[in-house]
C-alpha cells in the first residue's frame, strides 16, 4: 500500500476523532466530568468503550504475531480477557455503590482506608497505567512503522501524539465516544480481514497445511505446552482483573446492572474474537512465512493481500485498536496521579477550580513518561506479561482477598505487593524458570496469596469498620470537589 495514502487517511481520521472529543465534552466543568465522564455512562457507552479498550494492542498486534508463530494458541490471549471480564462483571460490579474514584481506593478501603495501602498501590497503579499505556504506543508504533516506512522512534511519537490531542481536549467522555465509534471500526475491520486472508489462501485446508501440525492442536497446546498456555491466558485474565482502566470503568458506569451488562456482553463478543487473530496470524504465515518479526503479521495481511479500500479501513481498525486503549490507560493514570500521587507529596488536594487545567497538564505529563518507557523496547507480548506479572499481580490479589476476606490486613496487603514484585522478578531473573512458567504470573500470584494470608493471621485484625472507611474516602474526595485545602490527616480524623 501507498505510504502517502495511508498516513493520508490516517491523518484524516485523526482529525474527525479531535473534532469528536471536543463536541461531546463541551459541557464539562468539573475534575469528575473530566476524569469520569460524570459517572453517568449508558450501557451502549459502556459496552462500547469497553470492547475497544479490550481489543487493543495484544489483539491486534500481540495475538495475531503470536499465533504466526503458535496458530490456535493465539487465541488465548482473547480467552483470557474474557473470562477475565466476566469475573470482574461477577465479582466487582457492585463497588460502583460506593463511588470510588481510583483503585487504590477501592484496594485501601478493604483494609481500613489505611494510608499506607493506598499511597502504594497509588504509586504501583501510576506505574501500571504508565506501562500499559507504553505498551500501546509501542504496538502503535511497531505497525506505523512498517505500514509507513519510517523510522520506528518517530512513528511511537506520532502515535502518542495522535490519541493525547483529542484526550487532552476531551477527557474521559472524548474517550468513551472515540472508543465507541473506533469497537464498531475495530470488529468490522478484523473479522473482514480473517475472512478475506483465509479465501485467499484457498480455505481451512491450506491454512493447516502451511503450519506446524502442533500449532494447529487445540489452543496450540501441542506447540506451547500446557502449562506456558495456561499461563499465558491466566496473565491475560488477571490483567483485566487489575486493570485501572477496567476500574475505571466501574467506577464511572451509570449503576451496577449497566456495569455489568456491558461487561458480559463484552466478554461473549471477546470470546467469540478470540479466534480471529489466531486466524489472521496463521493466514499471514501460509502466506509469508519468512516474515522477519511476527508482530508485522497483521499489517502485513492488510497492506499486501487486501485491496486497498478495503486494506485502508481495517489498517486504521489496527491503530484505533491501540488508539483506544491507549487513551483509557491514559486517563486512568491521571485519575491516580492527581487523585493519590499529588496527595502524597503534598498533602492537600488540587482544586476544583483548577482540576481540569491540571488534568491537561497531567495527561501531557503521563504519556510523556509512557513514551519514555516505548523508545526502550519493541518486543509486544513480553513487555505486556512482564509488566502485568510484576506491577499487577499483586493488586489482583489485594483485590481478591479483599473483596472476599474479611480478615485481610493492611500489613497483609502490603506483603501481597511485594510477594507478587519478588516471585516475579525471580522468575524474570531464571531463565530455566522462565521457559518452564511461560511467564511469571502463576508463580506470582501464588507468592502474592500465601504471603497475604500469613501476615494477615499473624497481624491484628483490622478494627476500622467498612462505613468508616468509606467516611475516611468519601472527605478526601469531598475535599477535592469542594477546594477545601486541609490536611488530609485531620480530615480522614473527623470522618471518623
């Protein structure tokens, strides 16, 4: 494909999703309108955000590269993500009742409000939403890079500039807008391409015929093995599970049955999708199979096999997938950072009248480190089960325990964090491990589960009661939306 038509298209494109997120958020006054939308989203917002954030960089680009390499076992990747949906639609739903703002008041409130949890979950989310949103950069910029034919360091910082214009602008409800337009291009877009590249290639026949007899068993397990399968759905599942844009979601969903709606429905789409990158992945391979990095395996279909009306539209599905997931992780690192972060250094809260100002200035701020962390690595997958077993696997578990154990301490929550850092980094460090695990995230959830239990029988239980925490939270926020400067200490005291 033309490099000039498609940055051509693309460019345009880019323009009508600025021009979107500013006419939908032209009424927005406050932090919370710009950061939650309001806490008012429908269910076709919901469902629609949702879906484009799940289809995002490790569909579009990570899967389908995998499942060049792997055939079926690409298909865990879409697994994983919807079982991991479905359980948060089960499981925490219902904390849409109590109008958080960020996970790391969600996970602070399971033990007490402590400050301690929630300064460094605070700092572990940031971190987190800091990698995901790195990570599609990175897939963004892997495939501009080879659509465009420029140098992959400028094509990472196009990408990063593309999404942060219209989120900047727009906030939370340019997002959720833009996510809804870009899950309807994003479905068309795959599902046209798996049909097309398989007629190409002749049918099924041919499609198993071009792999390795492993990599066409069932999830590819013959090929992977069956536990690095396992875990590979499994850190995708807890991903969802410990995602802060996923929270985000929750937190600013118009009640509980639209929450979880959405979500279920998300989750049966996904699982169904799931097949299609392994599709796609396993086309690209019959018909290329000297790619010299699998991660191209999806722009490759497009711009080579697809005429070009039909290879231009599902190439910009390809961006908007990690355009929109982009723009979720973006917003939710600012929610953290201004919500927990600016807190800790400071002791006070921004004000109100300044929230949306410094929400800009944030956003700037986040994708600019996430940018950072792109310019250092081009390797998708890895970065994606590296990141999520280290930085998130502990916040699942705080999560879980929490959620459902009323014993859980702040002492016991700390030490899931750490235990989830340690086994992960251990089994990163090992790589006999490695290969044996797939990833580290069995080994660190596990770590994370016994080392939260057992500091938490052998601490104090937790005396502050669930509506005194809540207290303690709900003054903090009410501090922020009302201006009042105070230290936070004297007012968590008070709530009491």
């Amino acid at each position: 494909m033309n490099s000039t038509l498609f940055l051509t298209g693309f460019g345009a494109y880019v323009v009508f999703m600025i021009w979107l997120g500013w006419f939908v958020s032209r009424s927005q006054k406050s932090g919370e309108d710009f950061l939650l939308g309001g806490r008012g989203l429908p269910l076709f917002l919901m469902l629609g955000t949702t879906v484009a954030t799940m289809v995002g960089t490790g569909s579009s680009m990570g899967a389908v590269g995998f499942g060049y390499n792997n055939g079926w076992a690409g298909a865990l990747y879409g697994i994983g993500g919807a079982l991991g949906i479905l359980l948060l639609a089960w499981w925490f739903a219902p904390v849409r009742k109590l109008n958080f703002m960020t996970m790391s008041e969600e996970l602070a409130y399971y033990v007490g409000a402590n400050k301690a949890v929630k300064n460094v979950v605070g700092l572990l989310i940031f971190i987190a939403c800091i990698g995901w949103l790195g990570a599609h950069i990175l897939g963004g910029g892997l495939y501009l890079a080879w659509i465009a034919d420029i140098d992959l360091n400028t094509a990472k910082i196009i990408i990063a500039a593309a999404f942060t214009i219209y989120v900047v602008i727009g906030g939370y409800t340019a997002v959720v807008w833009t996510d809804t337009i870009q899950a309807v291009i994003l479905f068309a877009g795959f599902i046209l391409m798996a049909v097309l590249s398989v007629n190409q290639i002749g049918g099924l026949e041919n499609l198993y015929a071009a792999m390795d007899p492993a990599a066409v068993s069932l999830l590819g397990i013959d090929k992977l093995g069956g536990l690095p399968a396992l875990s590979l759905a499994t850190v995708v599942g807890v991903g969802i599970l410990a995602t802060p844009s996923f929270r985000q979601r929750i937190y600013s969903g118009k009640n509980v049955s639209t929450i979880r709606r959405s979500f279920v429905m998300s989750g049966v789409l996904y699982l169904f999708f799931s097949i299609i990158p392994a599709i796609i992945g396993m086309s690209a391979h019959a018909i290329n199979p000297e790619l010299n990095n699998a991660n191209y395996a999806f722009p490759y279909i497009a711009a080579t096999v697809l005429p070009v009306g039909i290879g231009m539209v599902v190439l910009i599905a390809g961006l908007s997938a990690t355009m929109s997931s982009a723009s979720s992780d973006a917003i939710a690192g600012v929610s953290i950072l201004l919500r927990d972060v600016f807190i800790l250094f400071t002791g006070k809260v921004p004000s109100k009248d300044k929230m949306v100002l410094y929400s800009r200035l944030s956003l700037v701020i986040v994708i600019g480190m996430a940018l950072l962390f792109a310019l250092t690595s081009n390797d998708i997958i890895g970065y994606i089960t590296k990141m999520i077993s280290t930085v998130m696997s502990g916040m699942f578990v705080c999560g879980m325990l929490g959620r459902f154990w009323q014993r859980y301490t702040w002492q016991g929550a700390l030490a899931t964090l750490a235990g989830a850092s340690a086994a992960s980094f251990a089994i990163i460090l090992n790589a006999e491990w490695g290969a044996y695990w797939g990833n580290p995230c069995i080994p660190s959830v596990i770590t994370a589960l016994a080392a939260g239990v057992v500091v938490s029988l052998v601490t104090p239980a937790n005396k502050v009661t669930p509506a005194q925490a809540k207290a303690i939270l709900d003054a903090e926020r009410e501090a922020m939306e009302n201006t009042v400067q105070k230290d936070i200490g004297t007012q968590a005291a008070c709530a009491k």
